[in-house]
C-alpha cells in the first residue's frame, strides 16, 4: 500500500493514459525503480534486482526479485509488472475479466506461468489498472483465470476496493495447485 501513495500524486498521468488508450508498462517499472530506489535506502527493504533470471529457465527473466526484510532474515519476493487500461483500445472495450482470461503477454498468465519458475518463497504480479475495474468484475477475473489457467493458481492479495474510480493496484499470489 506504501506504492499507493505513489499513485495518488499522478492522478493526471492515470486519467490520460485511460483517456488516450494507452497501456504504459515502462514508465511503470520506472515508477516502481524510483519506489524500490526509496524503499532500500529507507531501510525498508534488504534489494533488489531488476531483469533477474528464472532458477529453472535462465534465459527467462523476472522483472524484479526484492529482498525484504523480516524478523527471520530476508525473504525474496518476485513481482511481475502489468499495466492494464480498464475501458476502450481502438474501439474495443477490454475489462478485468479479458484479461485475466487472455493466454496472450496482454494477459497475466504468461507472467503467471514464468513466476512458476522461481522459488515458491513468493510469487507475485502488480497490476496497475486504469481506471478501477470494480470489486465484481475483478473476483470474477481471478475466478476466470483459475477455471482456465490450473494447476496455476492466483490469489488477490490487494483488491479495487479503497481506490478512486481511476486506478487501481492489484496485488496476486501466484502458486501451482498440487493435482
């Protein structure tokens, strides 16, 4: 939630990018570099790595392995960025649900399946959604994905709930279900 407050000084930016129809996935990494860049040097995490290999695949890459801090030691997260425009691309409207469901890098389950590479200690994809998709549309999203996508299972960590009508982030847990 401490990124969150990044997100609620860019108001203008998010309204744009859904206003335009643009999905911006870079400037989310930059964004996330700034945060991660505050966060070590605050104390609140251990590290990070940007672009970290897969222990299983080396040629496939993490988007970022962060080193968090606990009271047993450091733990590892791995998080995959998306950004999701929530509304209409070129006349069609895409929503939580479409995404969720797409088997395609626009979706999350080529991410979803990536992470299954990497330590089962913390697997994660941050979602930034613009504009909010709505709690319903959301939970039926991640239902969606779980019928579709097993044994690969996700979780929502951080739901639409609590977010102003033109964003969103959406945290889940990615895991495999053991058949």
């Amino acid at each position: 939630m401490r990124f969150k407050q990044v997100f609620d000084t860019h108001e203008g930016h998010l309204k744009s990018f859904c206003n335009h129809g643009v999905q911006l996935e870079g400037w989310l990494k930059g964004e996330f570099l700034s945060f991660l860049d505050q966060q070590k040097a605050g104390g609140v995490i251990a590290s990070f790595d940007r672009e970290e290999k897969v222990s299983r695949d080396k040629r496939k890459k993490v988007d970022f392995k962060i080193g968090l801090i606990t009271d047993t030691g450091t733990k590892y997260a791995w998080i995959e960025l998306k950004h999701w425009l929530i509304g209409y691309q070129g006349g069609v409207r895409y929503d939580a649900s479409f995404y969720f469901s797409d088997p395609t890098s626009v979706g999350i389950s080529q991410d979803a399946k990536k992470l299954t590479n990497v330590p089962d200690e913390g697997r994660y994809i941050l979602i930034l959604s613009t504009a909010n998709p709505g709690e319903d549309k959301w939970q039926k999203g991640v239902a969606k994905f779980n019928e579709k996508f097993a044994p690969i299972n996700i979780e929502t960590l951080i739901q639409p709930k609590g977010f102003p009508a033109y964003y969103c982030i959406g945290l889940v847990k990615v895991s495999e279900l053991v058949r």
